[in-house]
C-alpha cells in the first residue's frame, strides 16, 4: 500500500504504508486514511514529530536495523533508511504548510 501525502504547500509526496503509519504515530495521529491536518494544527503536530524523532535519535534507537551494534561483515549489512530520513520529506512538507497556513492531507494510493 502507498500512502500519498498532499498540501497547497508544496507538491505530493509518496510513502510505503508501513512508513506513513509510523509517521503518524510519531505525530500522534490516529493513523486513519484518508484524513487530514488542519492548517491550525499543522505547527503543533511538526513540533511532535520532531520531537519524536529526535527522541529516537537520543535514544540510539533504530527501528529499521534493531541489531545495528551486532557483529556482522560487511558484506551482509545492507544500508539502512532512519526514521529521520525516512521523515525528512514530511517535515519539510509540514514546515511550508505551517509557513504558508495550508493543511495537510493524505489518501491510498
């Protein structure tokens, strides 16, 4: 399933399911499609995201590689995508519709 984030901010952005819901879990939302975030709410929902994610980080905690202090060769350790970068589209989204007073959208593909 896809996940397509939208807002007269800025254009659209695509994200894997098991993605999106993270996200919306770090945003504390409740994960139901589609939905919204409206323009008065989008500032407060970027503030918990990022704090969220910056918690993680803090933390040392990744979620999409949890035995990365594990021994492994080289050659068997694929390159991981962290929460912060997998959340990095959305935050930048979030930041231009808090800027411009747009809100936030999202459907399935």
């Amino acid at each position: 399933m896809l996940i397509i984030f939208s807002s007269n901010a800025t254009g659209d952005i695509t994200m894997f399911g098991d993605v999106a819901e993270r996200m919306f879990e770090l945003m504390g939302h409740s994960g139901t499609i589609p939905s919204a975030i409206a323009a008065k709410d989008v500032p407060a929902v970027l503030e918990r995201l990022k704090s969220a994610i910056e918690a993680q980080n803090n933390e040392g905690y990744d979620e999409d590689n949890p035995d990365a202090g594990a021994d492994a060769e080289e050659d068997e350790v694929e390159p991981k995508v962290s929460i912060s970068g997998r959340a990095f589209p959305l935050i930048q989204m979030l930041s231009r519709a808090a800027e411009e007073g747009c809100s936030v959208m999202w459907r399935k593909q």
